[in-house]
C-alpha cells in the first residue's frame, strides 16, 4: 500500500477558548500516530501564532472567538499489527482515540478550575468510509461531550462496516463489525448484550448511556484480542477464529472494564483479576453450566503455578514493578482471578449464602461514585472483611496480602461452594500417547 494512504487530515473548532494561550497536548508517543503541519487560525481564517511546548502546542488567540486548527496525522503502524494503539492501512482505521487528538488536557484544566472548551472534530477520510464512534455527531462533524470523552475512547473508520445498535441492562450500544469469522454477527450481538445485560444486573446500572462495540480482524499471535474503553470496546479476532469459551469471556471481561477500571479505578488485581473472574462467573451462569467457570479456572491456576514468582511476589507488589508479560504470565490476572474466586466462597460460606463477592464489588462501586473513582486497597480488604467475616479476612491474609500458594484443592472447594456443584476435575496435562514399537514376534 502506498504512503500516502497512511494520512488522514482532522480539523477541529474550540468555541470557549479565545482570549488566552491555548495550550494543546498532542497525542502520545508509541500511540501509533504522529502529527505533522499542525496550523491554527480564529473563524475568520487569520492564521495564529503557533509554538512547539513540550508536549504539543500553544495558540496564542488574544481576541475572542473560536480558535480552528488542523492538522495531518500519520499513522506509523497499521490496524492489523496493533490493537492497544492506532492503525491505519488501506481498508480501514483503528485507534484509540488518545492516539489521535491534538487537544487541550482535560486533568490539566480540572486542576485549575478550567471549563473544557466545546469542540468539534472533522475526520477528513477516504470517500464512503463509515465513521464509527461513541460521540454525539452534529452533521459532518463529531462533538465529544468533554475532554475525557474526546481522548477515552475508542473509533474506527471502513468502507465496510455492518452496524447493529440495540439496548442492554438499560444502556443503548452499536456493535459495528467487519470481514467474517466462524461465527455469525448475531452471536457475537447475543455475547455483548449478555455482558451489557449481566453485568447491570450484578454491579448496577451500565455506566454510560451508550457503549460502542468495534469488531475487526487483527494481529496473529494476540493472546489478548480486546482493550477496554470508558464507553467504547475494540475487539480483535484472528482470522477463522470461534466465538468460543475463551474468547466469549474476553466480551464479558472488556464489558465489565465498563465499571471495573472505568468508574472504580483501584489496585490491577482487582480492576483486571476480579474482573476477570466476575466475567467468567457471568458467562457460566448464562450458558448455566458451572463447568465453563471451573474450566476458566483450571486454566487460571495451570498459568498461576507457571509464574515463577508467584510464591514471593504479591499482587500489589507486582503491580509496582511493572514486569512485562501478556495476561497469562501476570499475577494480577491469573492469581488475582483466583483470590477473587477464593474470596467469593469465603464470604458465602461466612454469610451462609447470604451474601457474595457481588456486595464487595457494589459496595467498592458505590465509594467510589462518592469520591470519584479511586478506592484503596485497604478499602478492599475492608469491604471483603465486612462481607465474610473472619473466614474471608483468613483468606485475603493468604491470597492478596500474603503469597501462600492456591492449590487445586481450595480451587475445587471453592468452586463448589460457589456453583454448588461438584467441579469436574483438573484436565490432566495431555501426555503424548506411547508409540508401540513393532509387535514382538514371536
Ligand atoms: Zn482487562
């Protein structure tokens, strides 16, 4: 594909902003994009001073009025080698949209007591391609609700997309979707529905009134195919993949990041272990076989005992050195599904049934609303304590502040009580079948 195809222009119109430096943040590095012939002018076309700052640029606007300015942004990776940052090829667009805005910074501008300019933006794309985002559109041009909004989310661009829109756990949702797998477009609207659906009811209400779902094909070799947004989700699938156990929970994970990591932001273990067990808890339950949750279990705890320091290393502590690895190879993940699957039957047990790791998360959503997003984790240990009692207080001693080791038999009793049923067993590693030399003769 030629290199002229890797541009795309934006413009965008800052109302709100005149009077004063403009201060823009362009977007970061390793994001997968870069900004070139970055220009600014007032409405009527007089062209603005620009300066370079560290991090992006300052419009100098001394009259009132709104300032435009444009630019042409090149994409360095395209959407088939990436999907947690932006790519562009000669079919289609995919990017977080972090990635792409040269805008002002909306925590900059909380901390000074700053009201975020309107702004609207214009993608200038190749004819027929279909745009597809979370924001409000206001004729030709898209006009984010704030800054947050603007930078948090995800979008996509193709000629080809199939848009489906639809409501779930009471939040409206669009799932645009490209190029064909081995399953059918409406299984993977039953799957994301089903997460909206299901996790309204565990958490309460969906937290945005509409959440958009972008389905694209994707690198090979991923072993993760999806990232989260605050409103949006990317999904990524390889080519000839199936919709099944593994990837359907991926859905219902990316679906919970929804509340877990966007309206509660607390220690990873929870944000992504947890998560992924609410997710995979949930995802049983709909195809009301607790099988599908032991086996998303076994799987957890195979990859837990492979992580070399997972006899030395907390969770929190792993968080802070920041090791690299995919999400089977992190404790957070695999070691923190296991702790929320631990602590899960900890409390029922204490509780007799009566409550859950389900009122821990409610109760972890409600501080957080009341203090904008960020618990602790001691606020964690306090609401699991407060749940299950002494019997969940000894096993977050173990598993969260403690590295004691989580064996298949606490996972099976665990699983038990939380199913009530007997889990299958462990799948036995697959030996390779003996090769029988030649029949003896006799
Ligand atoms: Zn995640």
């Amino acid at each position: 594909m030629e290199a002229a195809a890797q541009h795309i222009a934006v413009e965008a119109r800052l109302t709100g902003a005149g009077g004063r430096t403009v201060f823009l943040d362009a977007p970061p590095a390793g994001g997968g994009t870069r900004v070139a012939g970055f220009a600014a002018t007032d409405d009527r076309g007089v062209a603005l001073p620009v300066q370079r700052t560290g991090g992006g640029y300052a419009v100098v606007h001394e009259g009132p009025g709104a300032v435009r300015f444009r630019y042409r942004l090149s994409f360095t990776d395209s959407v088939s080698s990436g999907s947690t940052a932006s790519g562009l090829d000669s079919a289609r667009l995919y990017a977080v949209t972090r990635g792409l805005f040269v805008a002002p910074d909306p925590v900059l501008l909380r901390k000074t007591g700053g009201a975020y300019p309107a702004i609207r933006v214009v993608f200038i794309l190749p004819p027929a391609w279909t745009l597809v985002s979370a924001w409000d559109s206001a004729g030709p041009a898209l006009a984010p609700r704030s800054g947050d909004d603007l930078l948090d989310g995800t979008l996509a661009a193709a000629g080809d997309y199939r848009t489906y829109a639809d409501t779930a756990g009471g939040a409206r949702f669009a799932l645009a979707i490209r190029g064909t797998r081995g399953f059918s477009d409406s299984a993977l609207l039953d799957v994301v529905a089903e997460g909206l659906r299901r996790g309204a009811e565990t958490f309460g209400p969906v937290p945005v009134p509409h959440v958009t779902y972008i389905s694209d094909t994707g690198r090979k070799g991923r072993t993760s195919g999806s990232l989260q947004g605050k409103a949006s989700i990317g999904l990524l699938w390889e080519k000839g993949e199936l919709l099944e156990r593994a990837r359907s929970h991926d859905v219902f994970h990316e679906t919970l990041h929804l509340w877990m990591g966007g309206v509660l932001e607390t220690e990873r273990w929870w944000t992504e272990g947890a998560d992924d067990y609410f997710a995979a808890r949930l995802y049983a339950e709909w195809r009301q076989d607790p099988a599908e949750l032991a086996a998303l279990c076994w799987q957890s705890l195979r990859n837990y005992e492979g992580i070399p320091r997972h006899l030395t290393t907390t969770m929190a502590a792993e968080a802070r050195l920041r090791p690299g690895g995919d999400n089977t190879q992190l404790l957070v993940y695999r070691k923190g599904m296991l702790a929320a699957l631990l602590l899960d039957a900890a409390i029922r047990k204490d509780s007799h049934g009566r409550r859950s790791l389900d009122d821990v998360a409610r109760s972890l959503l409600a501080l957080a609303a009341a203090r904008g997003r960020t618990v602790s984790e001691a606020e964690i240990g306090a609401a699991v304590a407060e749940a299950g009692g002494s019997t969940a207080a000894r096993e977050w001693r173990r598993v969260v502040a403690g590295t004691d080791a989580i064996t298949a038999g606490q996972v099976a009793a665990a699983l038990r009580v939380v199913t009530g049923v007997a889990p299958p067993p462990p799948p036995q590693p697959v030996e390779h079948p003996k090769t029988l030399s030649r029949t003896p003769t006799p």
